[in-house]
C-alpha cells in the first residue's frame, strides 16, 4: 500500500450509492420548533393519527446523517413507508425533529422540496 501504517487508522470505509433529489423524497410535512414551543408535544400525539406514518416512533435525526443529498435507499424507505396501508385512506409521511430549525445545513433541503408543509 502506499499508505504509512499510522496513516491507516485514518482511514474509514465509505459506501457510495446511488443519489436522489431532495425533491423526490416522500414526505409531507415536517414538525419543527424552538425549545419549548410544544413541538414534541404536537409530534406525540399527532403520533395517534391513524392517516400519519412517521420517519420514526422519536425524534429522527437521521437527516443530519446522510449528507448533502439523500441516497435511493433512503428514498425508498421513505416510500415504502408511506405507501404502507392504513385502515381508512392514504397516509401522509411525516418527520419530526423540533430542534433542525437551527440548523440551516438540514433546513435548506425543505425548501427543495415544493411539496413538503413545514
């Protein structure tokens, strides 16, 4: 390798995959808020609806994680979540994360999204 030993430890295994845009992703609307402001609240009960499917059962910070533009994969988790069946009608996908509204690195895809009800 060309690399010294002591550089290695530097190193980590990347999985690349195919891209998607932000716009293709499924989701309807996105709970956000300010500490205290009754968001997580809004998010536990909203959690009852029988029509929402949500990203997860908590507080989904796995947007932060994926980097500048989502993967296939992620869309199509996203979609299979939503096109689960639900007594009663189509579902809306929903995500919930009270504190992203900081934060202008996963606040600026929303506005990619012309779909998506913040």
């Amino acid at each position: 390798l060309p690399w010294a030993e002591e550089d290695l430890v530097h190193l980590k295994l990347t999985t690349l995959g195919e891209l998607v845009t932000w716009s293709s992703l499924p989701l309807d609307f996105v709970i956000v808020g300010v500490h205290g402001c009754g968001s997580s609240s809004l998010f536990r009960n909203l959690l009852l609806h029988p029509q929402l499917v949500w990203t997860t059962d908590g507080l989904d910070t796995s947007f932060w994680d994926r980097g500048l533009l989502p993967s296939a994969d992620h869309a199509k988790e996203l979609a299979d979540l939503k096109g689960s069946s639900k007594p009663g009608g189509p579902v809306l996908l929903g995500w919930s994360n009270p504190a992203c509204w900081s934060s202008s690195f996963v606040m600026a895809p929303t506005t990619l999204m012309p779909h998506l009800k913040v």
